[in-house]
C-alpha cells in the first residue's frame, strides 16, 4: 500500500519536438532522430510486418533475439511500448517499493519527472558529479543529501549521452542509490569521445533501449529495458504492470532488425556521416559567433544572443524548427539534431536574414523539466 499517494497534476502539460499543429517542419532540428535514416534492412522489416494478425503474447522469439543480442538471460529482458511508457511504469513499480523521491539530471527528459509527478513523488536535481542540488528548506552548505528527506529507497534516472547537451555520463552518477536506470537512447548515436561504462558496470543498472532514434524510425514505437544482474523478479513486476500486447507487429520487427548485423553496419556509416554534417552545422553558428555547447551526440546546443530570442516562431513558419532548451530547465539555448546540408542550408539562409523583430506576447511558458 502507498502511503500518502497523490493523485496527477492536473492540466500538466508536456513538450516535444517533431511534428506539431502546423504539421511536419520542412526541416526539423528539434528532434534527435538519425537523419541518414530510415535504416533500410529496418525499414523493409516494418514494411513486411503481418498487421493482420496479433503478434505472440509473450513475445518468445523477440525476447530471446534481444537477449542473444545482449548476451543476457532472457529473465532480465522487459519489453515496453516505448521508452517513455517504459519510465512511467517503472516509476508505479518504484513507487510500489516505498520510492518517495525521485533525482534527475539538471537538464533532461520531461518525462522522468511527468512520471513522478504522476506518482505524487518528490524530485530534486543532481550535478553532473552525481550530487544533489540542495531540496527547498535545506541548507545549501551541507553535503547534498538534505536531512528533510524520510530514509526511503530513492529512483535515479541518467541518460548517457545526455539530453538536451549531449554530454557523457560519469560512472560515479548512481553511487549510493537504490534503483538506478541508465538511459541509453543516444548511445548508438554517440559521435566522439568513449564511454565511461563498461560491461561490468552496465550490468549493475537497469538499462533503457529505444531503437527508433537510431534507426531513424521514430514514427515506429518500441522499446526495451535490461534489469541488473540478479533482479529478475523486479523484471517478472514490471512484465506483471504491462498491459497485454505492448508492442504491435510494426514495433516487433524494428526490434528484431535492431538485433541484426545489417542494422549495425548501417549504423557505424550513418556515424561517420553524422559526424561530418554536425561539424558543418556546428560551423553555421560559430561563423555568426555564437557559443556552441560540447556534444558527443548527434545533437547540440546553442547559446542564444538576446536579440535572437523571437526567431523560433518565425522560422517555424519559413518551414525551420528547432527545440527551446527551456523546457529542459536550460533557458536561453536552442538544441538542433544533426540534419543533411540541404536543411543546413535553409537554416543558415535565415541565419543570414538577421534577428526577426520582436514578437508580441510574452515568452512560451515552461512546460516540462
């Protein structure tokens, strides 16, 4: 029994790139999806998907193939309908196991919080080196784990590389924490520099997997999570919180092509691509001198200077759309996906055109963490 359970916020609200009420941008910076994509061996499997019939309910072949891809028993796969509905229902099993707080990334993904909130849990921020920012009441002097907090087991989400800067994540991050989940959406999209995670390491956490980024096939949800060694009855939990059939046959095949070594050889020539257009992209803003933030991924930030404040409205219109960083608690930045030069080009034409005129009205609101 949960004590002390909330209910949601209401009228919470959430931000996301891509598509949106105006349609599909021309030339869509704001989301993290592999530009070189689709991958074609993917996409030719979702092609073919039977969706005339239900897949196995218990997905045998899909979690077998996902474990041999891992090498890890097959008892440690969960399967989810995508990453974000992956994160809210691990946080109502966290909550089940008397989670009352929930710690996040200074910058990150809405949804961890969303999910908490959902919960009635309480969060608080972490730095980049694993310490919590002070909680409201405490005492910013002492050693980052406020007092106020009752001694109950704690949720801790990271994603390696980072969202929105594309960072990496340091090993030390989940010291001392009692469930601690890896994203690592972004790391078959890592760009430069290696990761601090080793096998030995990763197989202490949970680890969160959604293909479709990497894949360029967004459109297609499906996701999966590795439990840590020796959690396997958390694992049969989550799989008890699931509803039947979370993945339709569409999200099985990009699955199953995820696992195979055509998906891979694409994806090691999508990196080197990758690589090539974000310095080009990169340079678009350092020409106009802008501060370009450091990335590992295929997405970066930049600073934006104040007079440039208003261009995001009207750029959207010109078919251009990029993502405000305030809805990743880091005002003041836009964060681009890498995109071909035909896309770099329309942006660096409204670069050229100079700051638009100031919009009336205020500033969008922040919506999501």
């Amino acid at each position: 029994m949960i004590a002390d359970w909330k209910p949601i916020v209401p009228g919470l609200s959430r931000e996301h790139g891509g598509p949106d009420a105006a349609g599909v941008p021309e030339h869509d910076f704001s989301t993290n999806s592999n530009a070189c994509g689709p991958c074609p061996s993917a996409w030719h499997a979702v092609q073919r998907a039977d969706v005339t019939r239900y897949p196995d309910a218990q997905y045998q072949q899909l979690r077998a193939q996902l474990a041999q891809h891992h090498g890890v028993d097959g008892a440690r796969v969960v399967l989810a309908g995508s990453a974000s509905e992956f994160i809210f229902r691990l946080t109502a099993w966290a909550a089940r196991q008397g989670v009352q707080r929930v710690e996040l990334p200074r910058h990150a993904y809405g949804d961890y919080a969303h999910a908490a909130q959902a919960w009635g849990l309480a969060t608080q921020r972490y730095a980049d080196s694993g310490r919590l920012d002070p909680a409201p009441g405490a005492d910013p002097a002492a050693d980052g784990v406020p007092s106020l907090w009752p001694p109950a087991p704690r949720l801790r989400w990271a994603c390696d590389p980072s969202s929105p800067l594309g960072q990496g994540v340091g090993v030390g991050v989940f010291q001392d924490c009692d469930i601690a989940v890896l994203d690592r959406a972004y790391h078959p999209l890592r760009l430069s520099g290696p990761s601090a995670w080793d096998e030995a390491r990763l197989q202490r956490v949970w680890q969160l997997f959604s293909p479709n980024k990497a894949l360029g096939l967004t459109g297609v949800r499906g996701a999966y999570a590795l439990a840590p060694e020796g959690a396997e009855e958390a694992a049969q939990a989550l799989a008890a919180l699931c509803p039947s059939w979370p993945l339709g046959a569409q999200g099985v095949a990009l699955l199953q092509a995820w696992c195979q070594p055509e998906s891979a050889a694409w994806l090691v020539e999508s990196r080197a691509t990758l690589r090539q257009w974000k310095a080009r992209q990169q340079a678009l803003f350092r020409d106009q001198g802008w501060t370009v933030r450091p990335s590992q991924a295929n997405f970066f930030c930049v600073r934006v200077p104040p007079e440039w404040s208003p261009a995001l409205p009207v750029w959207r219109q010109a078919g251009v759309k990029l993502r405000d960083a305030h809805s990743f608690d880091l005002p003041g930045h836009w964060r681009l996906g890498v995109l071909p030069p035909a896309s770099q080009d329309a942006l660096q034409a409204l670069l050229q055109q100079g700051p638009p005129p100031v919009l009336a009205g205020p500033h969008p609101s922040k919506s999501s963490p």
